[in-house]
C-alpha cells in the first residue's frame, strides 16, 4: 500500500468499501424496491432557500415540456408540499412515459439541510395516490445526512454517498458506485443487488463452473498464475 495513498472507507447500499484515497466517486444510483433516489448537493455560491427553490421550479418546468401519452392533454398532475415532515418536502405526479397513459410517476424533493434528495417512484396508474406514496414518503422522512466527522450510529441503514436511509432491508434494493482517479488509472465498479442464495464462490470458482458448461465452445483458457494479491492497493483475486 502507498503510504502516500492511504486507504478510506466508502458507504455503498449496506455495505463498506476501502480503496486508496486518490480514488473519488464518479458516479452513484440507488433504488429502494420502486423508487430511484439521488442526491443533490446545493450549489455553495447560492442561498440555500432560493437554491432548492430554483431547483424545483426547474424540475418542474423539466416535466411540464414533456410529451404527454396520447389521450392526454398535459403531463404534469398535482403539485402540493408534503405534510408530516418537519422538514421542506414537495411532491408531483406526472406522466413520465410518453407512450403510455397507464403508468404514473411521482416525484418527491425533501430538503435535507446539506442538500436536496430527489426520490422517483412510478406504478400503475389505477393504483390509489396512498398506495404509490407511501414508499418516497417513508423513505424521505427516513433519510438522513451524514459526514465522515459525525457517522450514523451503527444500525440497519442503507448509505448513498451523503447520506443514509434509516430502514431496515425489505427487498428489491439496488446501489451502484464507479470510483475513478487512480494514479494507475484504475476504475472500481461496484454494484449491489438482492439475491435468495449467499455465493461463497470468488472469481477462479466461477470461471472453472463456465469452463465446465462449455460457456464458450472451442475457447481454451491457459492459467499462468492465480490466487489472491494486492494491485495499487486493493485486495483481490487474480486469474
């Protein structure tokens, strides 16, 4: 390890990555079973009120140039605040899929304090308004900021990049994280998603099962060396 490159830890979903610290975040997503979360730092240079107000006039303006499903004569639907947070939180239902009229979409922008989260949940329209909200709106009073100097308390949480949502894992979660910078011009990919089996296999295993099903027919593989080493920093296997 480069005692010049010391490594840090990142939150990804419910799990902790460590890579050397030249390495920055170049991109997030997270989902939460149907709905997208991001997050959006407000601009430094801009009042913070008028920044999440410019925001979401912006955002809005965004929905209303979209074309709408035929049969229907705008897309956008009710915009209303969101009540039951004590923090600022706005809400708006509108058609995001321009060749469909049956599918609805909901957008929901709390202010954080640091910074704006935007949640995206869609479903069917015939789907009652309390059914469809209920998740963005359990998920935004359940998001909370966080800074490397002040770390959530060690529970059940999912992490984003400035943040964590303080819920338990249910199904259907999705996080993804590329980290780029490297002096090597390594990239780190990393995504996590459910699954209904634990897998104890690493990479060597996994190649040797696709060798076996004859993944690739008159494909041979020559191993020259394999086992476990650290390149730039990072622990892994080699093959």
């Amino acid at each position: 390890m480069n005692s010049n490159d010391p490594i840090v830890s990142h939150f990804v979903g419910r799990f902790v990555v460590q890579m050397p610290q030249s390495m920055k975040t170049a991109h997030r997503s997270a989902r939460i079973r149907a709905c997208e979360i991001a997050e959006l730092p407000w601009p430094s240079s801009t009042d913070h009120n008028l920044a999440r107000e410019s925001l979401w006039k912006a955002h809005l303006q965004e929905i209303a140039l979209k074309t709408p499903p035929r049969l229907e004569q705008k897309t956008m639907g009710e915009v209303r605040p969101l009540n039951g947070d004590a923090r600022w939180t706005q809400a708006v239902s509108y058609f995001g899929d321009s060749m469909t009229n049956r599918r609805i979409f909901w957008d929901v922008l709390l202010d954080s304090g640091p910074h704006g989260v935007l949640i995206t949940a869609k479903g069917r329209t015939e789907l009652k308004e309390r059914i469809l909200m209920e998740e963005p709106i359990d998920i935004a009073r359940a998001y909370h900021p966080h800074t490397p100097t002040t770390p959530p308390p060690k529970a059940n949480e999912f992490f984003l990049e400035h943040g964590y949502i303080a819920q338990p894992y249910l199904e259907q979660e999705e996080a993804y994280a590329r980290f780029e910078g490297h002096p090597l011009d390594v990239k780190f990919e990393i995504t996590t998603t459910e699954t209904h089996e634990v897998e104890t296999s690493g990479p060597l295993e996994r190649l040797a099962a696709a060798l076996a099903t004859n993944f690739a027919p008159g494909v041979s593989v020559d191993r020259i060396r394999g086992g476990r080493r650290t390149a730039a920093g990072l622990n892994g296997e080699e093959i």
